[in-house]
C-alpha cells in the first residue's frame, strides 16, 4: 500500500487571481470539465415519470456513451467524479472492482472517495483501489497510528499543454454519521477546508486550474425524483461555504448530498464555481472554461447538466459487457422471485407504495403486528414487471438482519412521533393507519393511530419487525430501546427474497397509511 505523509499546515504562498483583462499575447485554451456524482451502481435506466421530455433516464451504459459523445465533439475535456462508485449486488459481489473497471471503461481522469467505498472496510478498499487507472483521491483521511493518508491527496493531469490540479476531500460529517464505525476503525479524520488549502497552496505553481472533489454537504434523501422535488433537496452548503473560505481554487465539483444545479453557482467573493449533479447517474455535468496558460487565469464560460436520456442513446457495450460478464459469473442475480403489477417508488418524506410493500414483507415473514423500515434504507425503486434477485439486493444492501421487538402501545406512538421529525425521512410502516399533522410542533403530530384496524391501546403490547440497526436505537430509534428484543432473524435482504419468491405475483400496495391532514 502507498501511503502519503502530511507535512506541516499552512505554507503561505502568492496566488495570482482569475481577471477578465488578458494580454493579447497571452495563451488562451477552452476547457471542458465533466463530472458526476454518487452513481451508487445504478447500472440500467430508470422510468423517468416526473419527466414530460424523457421516458427512460440514466445506466451506465448509456451514461457512457453520453460521456463518449461529448468528448469526441470537444478539443479538450476532462472527466471526474466526487465519489460513492460502490454500492448494490454486483459491486458487492466483486468487492468494488466491477465499478472501478467501469470508470476505466469511461475514461474518468481522476475520482475522490465517498462513504460507499467503504462499504467492504477501508482494507478492501485498499486492496480494490489498483484497479483504477486513474488516481483515486482523499487528502484528508489519515491512518490514527501513523498519520500516512489513506490515499492520494492530489494529482496533476496534464492534456494539450493544459494541467490541472486535482484535490480529494469528504466532509466530517460524512465519515462519522454515514460510515459504519467498523469499516473505517484505526482512521480518522481532518478539516476538508484546511487540508484542501494546504495541497492548493502546495500546487498552484504548477498547474494552470486546480478542482477540488469533494464528498460532503448533507446526506442525501433516497428518492429517485428528486431534481423535481425541493422538498427533499439537500443543498450544498458546505461545498458553498469551502468555496467562500478558499484561496486559489477555481473549481469544486461535489457529491454526498445528491443535490443537483441545473446551472453551476459562482461564489460572489472568490469566483469558485461549483457544480452538483443529483447522483445515480442520471445527469452528466458539463462545464465549460478559458484558461490562460501563461498568466494562470481561469475564465467560466457556461454551464449545465445533461439529462442521460437512455430511451435516445445508444448503449455502450463496453460497459455493458463488464456488468454482463459479473451476472453471468453470478447467475442466482438473474434469478427471477416474483412481478409486480406496478413500478414501485420512493418517497423520502412521505409514505411510499415501495416503502408499504417492503414492510408489508416484512411483516408477512415474521408473523408480527408491525412492520418498520426506514426511508433511507431503500436504495433502489422497482420497475413493473419481474423482480430479480439482484433488484432485491440493490434494494437493501446492507447486512441488517430482521429483528422483532415488543414495544408498548406508547412506544409505538412515541416511535412515530419520532418519525414525524423526519430525521432520516418518513419511517415506513405495515400493520397501521395514521393520521397526523406536519405543521403542528414536533413530538405532537400523531393525532389518530390504529394498529390492524383497531385503535391502539397504550399499555397493549405490540410485536415489531425492524432492521437490527434501528432496533438497536441506531437512526436516532432509541423508543426500541424501551422494549423486549424477541428474535433476530435472517438478513433482510434474504428476507426481502424469501417474501418475493412465496409471493410470486405482487400487486403493489396502495397508499394511505399515514395520512397528513396538513396536505389535504
């Protein structure tokens, strides 16, 4: 493993500014940056039904040959990403090799690491991350015993006499809060701001632009229409305030939050452009410069996202043969369990009929009176149609196993009452029906509650199927911590299967179990 020793913080340095007054002589070149984020795996499209313009959108596949277009029509391009490649049933089958050979396959110029990457442990990651024919970057992830970094802090590309300087970093919150603590033990952490600005500082005389990665801002919503829906858009705040507070930087392409900016923002004080795509590589964004190669000054020209519209591109078969050869190596993925009669969506802030139909499972396998998974912990929507093995364990990919708890009736109220805080997006529920009221204030908004039609009974004891993390009071659950643990079972995701294969022929449930009057 090659490690990167951090010297000291802080060099002072001299930095020429970007100015819109050139020289005639000077040497001005267009570029163009390309870069995507939080693709999570998402290896086929997906209906498009908040869009009138696009029936199908996103695949890598297809995203691919969108990249490949737009590069043979441009002189000079450069493609990034700001992490989260890992994720899903074929990324866990090859321990994350299958999306670095992917960003092979699309020409990626230089990625920094997200909190997926984790996902397998930071060793697996280690022993993946040669895989990659590009640099794979974090400057501010350190081992705690030798403070070497996990990974490389920068790097310098160079194409048609233009360098630019390439920094890695993911936020604080994104390494404690979305990372579990096992998968990153013996690393920690330092101040992406600092850290960013000390590598800028060191490489500005070299380059021509730096661009800065990074994974941060907050965690995303898990709903695949989100660029129609503000209600669960994130923002980019930290990306927002980086730029404000560093010197000498022109460019910050971001991810973690699965925000989009249909056009990149400018910072008003330093000029750092900043650009976000929505994730799961449904847009590809593309932004456009001059760059001054003799005095160092760097000019935004314009900019924007373009949609992958799968159902007009051509698949790329590259690519598609690497995902191929995975499922072939892999043939219980393709198995199919069941079909549904419906596409099935997610709805971060409220209930969704995907959400309804995975507790609904749930419920059915454990033989209990609930059922509650958390918004954030359903990963993928399902097309109509067959439902494969795979499209399951895209749909919960974690290693939670299904654990049943008795809790109280006012534990059960107590527990949505939480919810309607919507930390971690609306719980999902089986088993009731609920009225409640957003505007009122938090921890009063549960106004009726019935459990299996009959209204609940505080002091009746109830029997819940959850994941193990919540269970544990993990999410911010502790109410589960007031009751009885009764049996921990398979995983979820063997559940998940178990339920589609039994089912064979699903119809997807209908909404109307958790009501918001302040929507009517």
């Amino acid at each position: 493993m090659t490690s990167y020793k951090l010297n000291s913080f802080f060099i002072s340095l001299s930095l020429v500014t970007a100015t819109t007054s050139l020289p005639a002589w000077a040497e001005i070149k267009e570029v163009t940056l390309l870069h995507t984020n939080d693709i999570e795996s998402v290896y086929e499209p997906v209906e498009a039904f908040w869009r009138d313009d696009i029936k199908m959108i996103g695949g890598i596949p297809y995203l691919a040959t969108l990249i490949k277009n737009i590069r043979k029509k441009e002189k000079t391009s450069f493609l990034f990403d700001a992490g989260d490649i890992y994720t899903g049933a074929l990324s866990k089958k090859t321990k994350g090799a299958l999306p670095f050979n992917l960003y092979n396959s699309m020409g990626y110029d230089a990625i920094t690491l997200g909190n997926h990457e984790f996902e397998y442990g930071w060793k697996s990651l280690v022993k993946t991350m040669p895989h990659a024919n590009f640099p794979v970057l974090n400057a501010n992830i350190f081992h705690e015993s030798t403070n070497e970094l996990l990974a490389k802090p920068y790097t310098i590309i160079e194409r048609d006499g233009i360098k630019i300087g390439v920094i890695g970093v993911m936020g604080i919150d994104a390494f404690y809060n979305t990372m579990w603590k096992g998968n990153r033990k013996g690393l920690s952490i330092k101040d992406p701001i600092e850290t960013t600005q000390f590598w800028a500082d060191k490489i500005r005389g070299d380059v021509d632009m730096i661009v800065v990665l990074t994974h941060q801002n907050k965690t995303a919503p898990m709903q695949t229409d989100k660029e129609a829906d503000t209600e669960v858009q994130r923002g980019f705040d930290e990306d927002f305030a980086m730029a404000g507070k560093l010197k000498g930087v022109d460019v910050i392409f971001g991810g973690h939050s699965d925000n989009g900016l249909n056009k990149p923002v400018v910072h008003p004080e330093t000029g750092t452009v900043i650009g976000l795509t929505f994730g799961q590589g449904m847009h590809l964004g593309y932004t456009k410069f001059t760059v001054d190669t003799e005095k160092h000054n760097v000019q935004f020209l314009n900019g924007k996202l373009i949609p992958v519209d799968s159902h007009n591109l051509k698949r790329d078969e590259e690519t598609y043969n690497l995902i191929q050869k995975v499922r072939k190596d892999n043939p219980t993925l393709e198995e199919e369990l069941a079909t549904i009669d419906a596409p099935a969506f997610r709805r971060y802030y409220r209930e969704s009929n995907i959400g309804n139909l995975t507790t609904d499972i749930m419920r059915q396998q454990a033989n209990t009176d609930l059922a509650m998974l958390s918004s954030g912990s359903i990963r993928v929507d399902l097309n109509e149609g067959k439902v494969t093995r795979e499209n399951v364990m895209n749909l919960f990919p974690f290693t939670d196993n299904l654990t049943v708890v008795e809790l109280t009736g006012k534990d059960i109220k107590e527990l949505l009452e939480y919810s309607y805080t919507l930390p971690y997006g609306l719980a999902q529920f089986s088993g009731i029906t609920a009225h409640y009221d957003s505007t009122k204030p938090e921890h009063s908004r549960l106004i009726t509650l019935n459990i299996n039609g009959q209204p609940v009974s505080e002091t009746q004891k109830y029997t819940v199927a959850t994941y193990s993390y919540a269970a544990s009071g993990g999410d911010g659950y502790t109410v589960f911590n007031n009751g009885r643990e009764i049996s921990k079972g398979d995983s979820i995701t063997q559940v998940l299967i178990d339920g589609f294969k039994q089912n064979k022929n699903i119809k997807v449930p209908s909404l109307g179990r958790q009501i918001d009057v302040s929507r009517k």
